[in-house]
C-alpha cells in the first residue's frame, strides 16, 4: 500500500486533492479534521475534558461542541491551542494509525491522509511521502472568504498557527501547485502518481 499525506496552510485546496484521488484513483482517504470531529462529540472522552477545561460556554443547544466559541478560544491564544492539540491530537493519531491497519489488511493500494499538521504531528514517519498542497495566500484567502464567508482577521488567526510556506516545501517531497484552474492540478497528480506506481512495482 503506499500512504500519501496530503498538507498545506488553511484553503490551499487538499479537501478537493484528496476528493478527487478518492474518485479517478480509488484512493482510501482520510480527513485528519474529520476525526478530530468524530472524538469532539458528546460522550465522547475529548469533550469532556473540553468542557471541563473551557468551561459550558463551548456547549451549544443541542449539548454539542460549539465550534465557534471554541474557536475563538485557542486561534487568538498561543497556550489554550496548545492544550487543545494535546488533547486531540494524540487520538487522531491513534485512529489513523488503526484505520492504516485495517486499510493494509483490505490490500489497498493507495491511501491518503490529509491534514494541515501533519508536518507538526511527524505524519512524515507513517507515509511514503508527503504532498504539499500550494496555493498563493491571496487566491487563498479570495477562495476562503467566497467559499466560506472567513474574514480577513479570521484568516490571519489560522495563518498565524500554520506552517510557513518554507517549512512545507523543505518537508513535503512534492510540491502540487493548485493556484489555477484544478485541470493544472490534476495533471500534476496524474504524473506524481504514475512515477510512484512505478517505484513501487519494482
Ligand atoms: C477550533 C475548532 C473547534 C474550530 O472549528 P471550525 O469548524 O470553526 O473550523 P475547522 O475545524 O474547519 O478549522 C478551520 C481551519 O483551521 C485550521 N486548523 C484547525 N485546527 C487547527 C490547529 N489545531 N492548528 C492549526 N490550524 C488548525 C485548518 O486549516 C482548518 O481547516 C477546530 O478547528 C478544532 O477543534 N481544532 C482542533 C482540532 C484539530 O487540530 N483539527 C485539525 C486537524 S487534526
Ligand atoms: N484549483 C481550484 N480552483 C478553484 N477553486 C478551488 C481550487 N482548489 C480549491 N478550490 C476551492 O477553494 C476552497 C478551499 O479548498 P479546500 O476546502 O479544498 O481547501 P483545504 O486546504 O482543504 O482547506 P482547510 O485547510 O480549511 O481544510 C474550496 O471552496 C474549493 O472549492
């Protein structure tokens, strides 16, 4: 099986890199965020010590996490996002760590992870290689503010807890650019991919 991880800073396009492996490649893919928001959910050990830590303020109506108030917490404060990484992260690993497993004992092929700290979290010791997802941080944050309605201070929060473009190319194998038109991407991939398929029938 060979293991991809997908990164790159908030916007940058992996959730569209990693939907588009899972359709024209039969990749098996997994969502770092996706699981983090499995384990936040009530009853769940994470969100008890969420609360306790951050107190009801971050519990919404239905008795589920508010993720806006909790956002407002950690992006503004250097410490709190500490703790909630500590938390998390550990569990995140863990559960991909097993799904990885179960993927092998499917023999299949190609399986993808895709999250935007994987270089923090050495998700480099678990893949074959690492693809960092490029995008110019101006079509970024047009592409954010469209697609998701993000603010500008908002935007500069996420930035400020990511890598820096540098760090990402100097850990990442490949670098995919996605600034243009997604047929550009594609292309990349189609070739990153054939040159890996060939690597590993040898
Ligand atoms: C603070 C939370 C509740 C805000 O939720 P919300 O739905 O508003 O945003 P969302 O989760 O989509 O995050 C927005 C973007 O911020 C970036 N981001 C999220 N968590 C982190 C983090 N811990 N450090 C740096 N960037 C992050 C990602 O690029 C993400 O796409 C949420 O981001 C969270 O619980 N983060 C901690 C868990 C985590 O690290 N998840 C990411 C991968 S494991
Ligand atoms: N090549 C492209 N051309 C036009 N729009 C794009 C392109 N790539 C991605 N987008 C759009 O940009 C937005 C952000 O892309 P996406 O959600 O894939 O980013 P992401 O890196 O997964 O973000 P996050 O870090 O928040 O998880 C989406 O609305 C997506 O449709």
């Amino acid at each position: 099986m060979i293991i991809i991880g997908i990164t790159g800073g908030v916007g940058s396009g992996k959730s569209m890199v990693l939907r588009y492996l899972e359709r024209e490649h039969s990749a098996a893919i997994c969502k770092a965020d996706e699981v983090a928001k499995l384990l936040q959910q009530s009853g769940q050990p994470v969100f008890e010590a969420m609360v306790e830590h951050f107190g009801l303020g971050i519990v919404n109506e239905s008795g589920e996490l508010d993720r806006e108030q909790l956002r407002g917490f950690v992006f503004e404060d250097e410490q709190e996002m500490q703790f909630l990484n500590s938390l998390i992260h550990p569990k995140v690993k863990e559960y991909i760590l097993h799904e990885i497993e179960q993927q092998k004992n499917r023999h299949t092929k190609l399986f993808v992870v895709e999250a935007a700290l994987l270089i923090e979290e050495n998700y480099d010791a678990v893949c074959d290689e690492m693809w960092y997802i490029h995008t110019d941080e101006s079509i970024r944050r047009n592409r954010l503010k469209v697609s998701r309605g993000y603010t500008d201070s908002q935007i500069d929060a996420i930035i400020g807890k990511q890598q820096t473009e540098s760090v990402f190319r100097a850990k990442c194998q490949t670098t995919i650019e996605n600034g243009g038109d997604f047929e550009e991407t594609k292309a990349q991939i189609i070739e990153r991919i054939q040159i890996l398929e060939r690597k590993m029938e040898k």
